[in-house]
C-alpha cells in the first residue's frame, strides 16, 4: 500500500489549487532514483535524460490511474523499466543497425563516461551487462544495483517470481562466464 508521504502528495496532484506544486515534489523526490534505473538500462546520459522525462510526463498524464497498489515509487519505477525498454526497442528498429554495433558504441561510451569510478572490474562487469537480453539486464540491475526483493521487482514488472529468478540466475551465469573469458 502507499505510504502517508504518499498520499499526501497524490492529495496535492489532485487538488487543481497545488497540482502544479505536487507534480514538482513529485519529480524533486524521485527524479535522482528514477534516472539512475534509466542510466543503468540506456547507459548513455541524454538518452537516460530524454526516457527520464517521458517517465515523468507519462506519470503526470495518468496519474489519476494510480490505484494506490503499490507505492508511487514502485508505480513510477514500472514507467521507468517499460520506456527504457520501448526505447531500447525503437532504437534498435530506427537505426537498421546489427545490435552488435550498438552494443559496441554503449561499451564505448562507458570507457569515456564518468559513470564508473575508475574500477577497471567494474567497467567490465558493465560492458560484460551490454551482452546480457534488455530484460535479464533489467532483473540483474534491480536485483543486484537497487536490492530490490523478487516480490519487488515482480510488482514493476508484473512477471512471475519464478521467472524472475530464472532470468536472474540466467544473468548471472552468463556474466561469470564473459568475466571469465576476457
């Protein structure tokens, strides 16, 4: 259920007297979160940039959908995984190009970005997590990253426990095995 915070601040998107001053509590409590999720998935910063504010303005069309199911930051983390995923997608379609080629120019990315410490493990465990399918990328992400629970993480995705530690278990043994090779 949603916490009091919560209910408070859908209280103030509903009132049309503070829905401006709620949608912008809103985006200030959530947007460092919610753009992390992104980066992890899109790795390129304009393009996590760019999903971060169609997640927002997705949230602001259909808030009044929100039942109150989960809480706002699990409702707006379920936006943030499927425009990732939408985006990666259209990408894909857009540019007529092998996926290997992008994979390649996000692995390029990462060794020019400022997202990674320095920690040469842990540059390649990133471009080790360009080669895994968006999804398992996502499970392993949530699981590993944000240390959600597999009851969580079934909320946002709305896929089954058992699947989701499937596609987890999945992740994690093809990393071990591409850290293992380089």
């Amino acid at each position: 259920m949603i916490s009091i915070s919560d209910l408070e601040l859908l209280e103030l998107i509903r009132n049309p007297e503070s829905k401006e001053r709620g949608y912008r509590l809103l985006v200030e409590m959530y947007q460092k979160r919610v753009y992390g999720i992104i980066r992890k998935m899109l790795i390129i910063h304009e393009d996590a940039d760019d999903v971060t504010q169609n997640t927002f303005i997705k949230a602001f069309k259909n808030i009044e959908n929100f039942q109150g199911n989960s809480s706002l930051f699990t409702w707006l983390y379920r936006i943030a995984t499927n425009e990732s995923l939408n985006f990666l997608e259209r990408k894909k379609k857009r540019f007529f190009f092998p996926i290997e080629d992008h994979l390649e120019t996000m692995a390029g990315y990462l060794d020019r970005s400022g997202l990674i410490t320095g920690e040469e493990i842990e540059k390649r465990l990133h471009k080790a997590l360009l080669k895994l399918p968006d999804k398992q990328r996502l499970v392993f992400n949530m699981r590993y990253y944000e240390d959600l629970s597999y009851e969580q993480i079934s909320q946002i995705t709305e896929t089954s426990i058992g699947a989701l530690k499937a596609s987890y278990h999945h992740a994690v043994k093809k990393l071990e095995n591409e850290l293992q090779t380089e």
